[in-house]
C-alpha cells in the first residue's frame, strides 16, 4: 500500500508538471484530489486495514494529499503569471515609436487671398463692410444707373430667383448704395468683400461663383489721382513694390470716368507670354470715380461730393499671384490643391 502511495505521488506530480492549461489543471485535480480519486480511496479504505498499519498509512495518505495541494497551488499560480506576462507583452506600448501625424484643418486658398487683400485695405485705413448675396434688381442694376433694359446689363448674365426682382448678387456693387444709404452724408471708406453669381459657361477663367472685393470712398475732394494712388500703393503692396501698373479706359454705367487697371504680366515680365496673352499686362480690376447718378441715389449731393469704387476678383488674383491655371480648382475641393496652401 505504502508502495503505491508513493508511485500515486510520482505519477501524480508528472502529469501536473505536464499539465499545460487551467482545462488540464482542473482535469488533474478531479483525477488525484476528486471524490473518487485514487487517493480518496485508500484514505476511505483505511479502516479495514491492520490497526498496526493504519498510523503509517494514515499519515503517508495525508502527506501525498498536502502535496498535490500545495503542487495545484503552486501550478495555478504560475500560469495565472504565465497569463498575466503574456497579457502585458501583447499590451506593450512602445513610448518611442513616433507620433502619428494629427491632420490639421487650414484656411481655403480663397479664404487666405481674401483675408490678405483685405488686411491690406484696412492699413489703408477701409473698413469691412458685408452686404446680402441675395439682391433686388433695384440694388444690383437700377440704383447703379442701369434702368430695365439698359443693354448694360448684358455684361452680368444674372440668375434670377422665382421671386420677381429677386437676384443673386452680380457683383459687389449693389453694396455700394447699401453703404451710401446708411452713411450719408458721412465720408465713406469701406471695402466690400462677398460672393458673386453669374449665370455663365463654366471654364478654366470663368466661375458660377467667385469672390469679389468692392471698394468705396466717398468724400468732398476725393479725385481721379486718389483713385489711382491707392489702387497702385494696393497693387505694390500685395504684387510687390516694383510691380508695374497701368490703367485703361473701360465703361461701367456707375462710374464715370472708368478705368481698367493691369499690373505687369510677372510670368514674361512684359514681353509676351500664353498667361498674358502676349499683351504683356494682366487685368486686376475694374474702377471708376462713383457716376453723379449713382451718388445721388445713395444719398450723397453730387455737387458736394465725389468718389471712387473698384471691384477686384480675388480668386482672380491668386490665381495670378500663385499661377494657378484652372479657377474650378477653388470650388472642385480636391485637397491635393487645397493642401498646397
Ligand atoms: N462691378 C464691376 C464688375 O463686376 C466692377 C467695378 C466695381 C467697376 C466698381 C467699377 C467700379 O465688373
């Protein structure tokens, strides 16, 4: 019997040491420590053994149960670590790798250009002055000397609303009065920035919408050089200071006279080149001194006062500043042009 024990522990202490999962801890515990385990059973049969062999056999008994315990114990535990290590090893975070890169939002080119061309007018002392996208045919033609039919017109190819006399803002003109009707007879110094909408073939030059940038000034000796004083002290501050300038007569009902200004075509340096259109020179904007007729509608007694209006597209001068050569690539929100900014 004693023999037995002993080969019950060997065999026992094996299979434990072998034992690889807690499934096969369990199943190891039902097999040696169980109700019906071997070992249960000499302890059970104990009684029918000799009163002279029963001490020794007792004891062994007990001392074989204690250590299979205490082997459990000690095998449950270290795969319980096992486990744990393995867990922590499989959760390492390695604090050296480097950062993946957060992508950041940033302003649109169109939005950039603007905020500059407008940080550029308020040096010059013009203050911001936002006016409606949606216009009444009053303000976008009627008020700028353009009556019903005034073949003019046909220079803003308009989207009309279903509402009669309801348009989508040409340009940024109509904001003009909108001012002059508020200030009069207060001097006036403002820059208009604002979408505009134009019922037209969409092209590489030409959008449904842009953005245009009005100008005003209005005052009691405002004159045709202060006109082209600041449109130039603009056009060297934004293209440069050498940058060459000049101005061509053009016609707009609403001012009088009317101006065109080119800078220099920066790609040929005046020579000639496709970006130019072998001109030499490059369109910025349209200008005038403000018609009599328009001042008068405004509030402003043309006898008294004068003043100067541009209008500049600023998509159409970052294009130019950029060399950017298709304007569908402002509103196309393919982020491989918009990131370049
Ligand atoms: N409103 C004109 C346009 O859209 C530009 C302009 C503005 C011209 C002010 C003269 C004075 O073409």
């Amino acid at each position: 019997m004693l023999k037995r024990l002993d080969e019950l522990e060997r065999e026992g202490q094996r299979e434990l040491a072998e034992a690889r999962d807690e499934e096969a801890l369990q199943a190891w515990k039902v097999k040696y420590l169980g109700r019906s385990a071997e070992l249960g059973r000499v302890l059970d049969g104990l009684r029918s053994v000799s009163k002279e062999e029963r001490p020794a056999l007792g004891k062994r008994s007990n001392e074989v149960k204690r250590a299979f315990e205490t082997a459990l114990e000690a095998r449950l535990g270290s795969l319980a670590s096992a486990r744990l290590e393995h867990e922590l090893q499989r959760e390492r975070i390695d604090v050296t790798l480097p950062g993946r890169p957060l992508f950041r939002g940033r302003l649109h080119p169109a939005t950039q250009t603007l905020r500059q061309i407008l940080a550029i007018w308020a040096e010059m002392g013009f203050q911001v002055y936002r006016s409606r996208d949606v216009e009444t045919d009053a303000y976008n033609f009627e008020l700028l000397n353009m009556p019903a039919h005034h073949p003019a017109r046909d220079m803003w190819d308009t989207f009309y609303t279903t509402t009669p006399g309801v348009v989508l803002r040409t340009h940024t003109s109509p904001g003009q009065i909108h001012v002059m009707r508020e200030r009069a007879p207060e001097p006036i110094r403002v820059v208009l920035p604002g979408m505009c909408y134009r019922y037209e073939q969409v092209t590489a030059r030409a959008e449904i919408q842009f953005n245009q940038i009005e100008g005003l000034a209005v005052g009691r000796n405002i004159t045709f050089g202060d006109l082209k004083g600041t449109l130039t002290a603009f056009a060297r501050r934004y293209f440069g200071h050498d940058v060459r300038t000049r101005f061509r007569a053009a016609h707009f009902p609403f001012t009088e006279p009317s101006a065109e200004m080119d800078i220099e075509c920066f790609v040929c340096s005046g020579t000639g080149c496709p970006v130019c259109k072998h001109t030499g020179w490059l369109e910025i904007l349209g200008s005038g001194m403000v018609h009599p007729t328009v001042l008068a509608n405004g509030g402003y007694d043309p006898e008294e006062f004068s003043g100067f209006a541009f209008g500049m597209g600023s998509e159409r001068i970052s294009m130019l500043k950029h060399r950017i050569e298709d304007i569908r690539a402002f509103w196309a929100n393919d982020l491989r042009f918009l990131e370049q900014f």
